[in-house]
C-alpha cells in the first residue's frame, strides 16, 4: 500500500474515488446521512488547496483510505472543552478517517494516522484532535491504540440521507499531545 500526501495533480486523479468512498461510508446503512456531493467536493478542494491536509493509502490505484485534516482555527462549534483546555491557533484537527469496507481491519486507518501525525510540523502544531460517533466501536478503539484519549463530546442533528427525518448522533473528540 502507498501512502500519498495529494497535491492537484493527484487529487484530480483519485478524486471520484475518495468522494465514492466518503459516500459508501456515511451515505448508507442504518444511519445514512444526506450528503450534498457539491458541498463535498469543495470541502476537498479547500482541505487540499488551502487549508489543510489529504493523505490517501492506494493499492494497485484504488484508494483504500483518506485522512483529511485541518487546523483546528478552521473548524466551527468547538466543544468549549476543547476551545477552553487546548490552543486552538496549535492543534490540528482530522476531520475525516475512512477506510474502504474491505481494507479495515488490516492496518490501513493506523497507517494513515501514523504517517500523518509523523509529518505534521510539531513546530506549530502541539496537539491534534478526532472526533468519532460514539458507536463506531473499532474506530474508537483504533484511536485509542495510537494514542488519543477522550476530552470532550457533542451531539449532532443529521438529515437522513431520504431528506426526510433526522437523526442524532452522539460524537466523542479525543486528544493526543504531539510534543
């Protein structure tokens, strides 16, 4: 598996990839929410662009994983746990860890974290952050081996992906101290 940190070139290559990935991850099951694609892809663009961070792990040209990472200072509704304890202006945010349905469980989502918090500048950035659905038990769990521990939580409202009701979700932000 090759780990690449995307730039344009690469982007544009794997981009309907990652955007069917983040939709077969978050936009079916049980708790499938509406995503509008056009929101997402310039949620990409900025993270890749301007703001922020894209690592892939391709196998044999087909993206088996995405971590998209922010600094915190871009992220809105902070947790006052989080804004009140941490430096926001130094912590990095991934906001996004997905890993393809046949790829979990073999390593992929701790060598997206690993190589990512490796290459994050610990000259500016002292801590990161991770927000997880409290049910997702293996990615939980997969946070905590490599370190983070729990700091805060929220509850979200999200529109089913019908557009027909909503759900909540009750999401738990975990820290890990770089330096």
């Amino acid at each position: 598996m090759q780990l690449l940190f995307c730039k344009n070139n690469i982007l544009e290559k794997y981009k309907n990839q990652i955007i069917d990935l983040y939709f077969n991850t978050f936009g079916t099951g049980s708790f499938a929410q509406y995503i509008d694609k056009s929101e997402l892809e310039k949620y990409i663009e900025a993270i890749t662009h301007r703001k922020g961070w894209l690592l892939l792990a391709v196998d044999n040209d087909i993206v088996a994983g995405v971590l998209m990472a922010h600094r915190l200072s871009e992220e809105k509704n902070i947790p006052s746990e989080i804004s009140e304890n941490f430096s926001v202006k130094y912590c990095v945010y991934i906001s996004e860890l997905i890993v393809a349905e046949n790829a979990r469980g073999k390593g992929c989502g701790k060598q997206l974290i690993e190589t990512f918090l490796e290459n994050i500048d610990k000259n500016i950035y002292y801590d990161a952050l991770i927000r997880v659905w409290n049910e997702n038990l293996p990615a939980l769990r997969l946070y905590e081996k490599t370190g983070f521990s729990a700091v805060a939580s929220i509850t979200q409202s999200k529109l089913r992906a019908d557009m027909q009701s909503t759900f909540t979700m009750n999401k738990i932000y975990l820290h890990k101290k770089l330096i």
